[in-house]
C-alpha cells in the first residue's frame, strides 16, 4: 500500500521546521483542510487565508490591484503576491497560494481547471516560485488535485531553494 502523498508532506514540514500558511481562492481551504486531517498538523501548519474574490485578495494579502488589471485573477503573477502576503501577515516561514478556475466554466480566456501556484520561502534570503498546471475532471476533483498538486510540489520547491535557487 502506497503512503499518503499529505502524511509524506506533513512529515517533511516537521523534519524541515517549516511553518505554513496558505493563501487560496480557487482551493477554497482544501490544502489546510487535507493537512488538518492527520496529527500533528498543528505543528506545521500557522494559518490559511480563504481569498476568492478580488477584493479580499487586495484588503487581507495586499495583492494590487494594477497586479489583476494587468495579469488577471488567474495568473501567476497574482500568485506571487498572495503568497507574499500571507507571508507577510504570519509566524510562517513558507506558503502556497492558488488562484484559477474550477469549472465547470471557462471564464474569459482561462479554460477549466487552470490554476496558477505560487510556493514562497522565507529566510535569510526570500524566494518565490510559480506554476500553471490544468486539472481535468467534475469541480470538486479539480479542487482535490489542485491541493494536492499545491501540498507535494512544496517539497520539490523547498529542494530548490535549499539549492540557492530563487525562482
């Protein structure tokens, strides 16, 4: 039997002593929710931010507005600034933020199940990583790969930045 890709997760966040927050809209709490689920979460995760509409993006993570006119919800680029944000505003010393779209609907010029990831590191020197993945499936699976997809490539990012990359 294969290991719980979130236990693998919630382990390394320990052995690492990393501290979490998230910044999600289209996850809507699922990468905090799937953590809280196993024991011992509390030792890794700070915080989370439930960020779906524009503005509570800009009022709670400082996200600027020129940042959406510019790049749109679902982008990278607004991505970055919310996990910035959520670093900004905790104890944590990492955060994942998701901003996309679900589905069932495309909205204009983002198809179904494309969400932007940001992973952001803090420390002696700050980093920040971004991607774009699309997700198939009814909404509800694409919120669940998308968290999952947003919980085991922290790993991978952190390898990254322990490297000295930076983006």
């Amino acid at each position: 039997m294969s290991r719980d890709p979130t236990s693998a997760v919630l382990d390394y966040l320990k052995a690492h002593h990393l501290l979490l927050t998230t910044a999600e809209s289209c996850t809507a709490g699922r990468i905090v929710s799937r953590l809280a689920e196993h024991d011992g979460a509390g030792e890794v995760l700070e915080s989370g931010y439930v960020v779906y509409s524009p503005a509570a993006k800009q009022r709670l993570l400082g996200v600027d507005p020129a940042t959406i006119e510019r790049f749109g919800l679902t982008s990278e680029a607004v991505a970055w600034e919310m996990a910035r944000g959520a670093l900004r505003d905790s104890q944590a010393n990492v955060a994942i933020a998701t901003t996309g779209v679900v589905g069932p609907a495309p909205a204009p010029g983002v198809l179904p199940g494309t969400v932007c990831f940001a992973w952001a590191f803090a420390g002696e020197t700050d980093a920040v990583f971004t991607a774009t993945q699309r997700f198939f499936g009814a909404r509800a699976q694409v919120i669940q790969d998308s968290a999952l997809h947003g919980l085991t490539r922290l790993m991978h990012y952190h390898e990254r930045w322990l490297r000295g990359e930076r983006s």
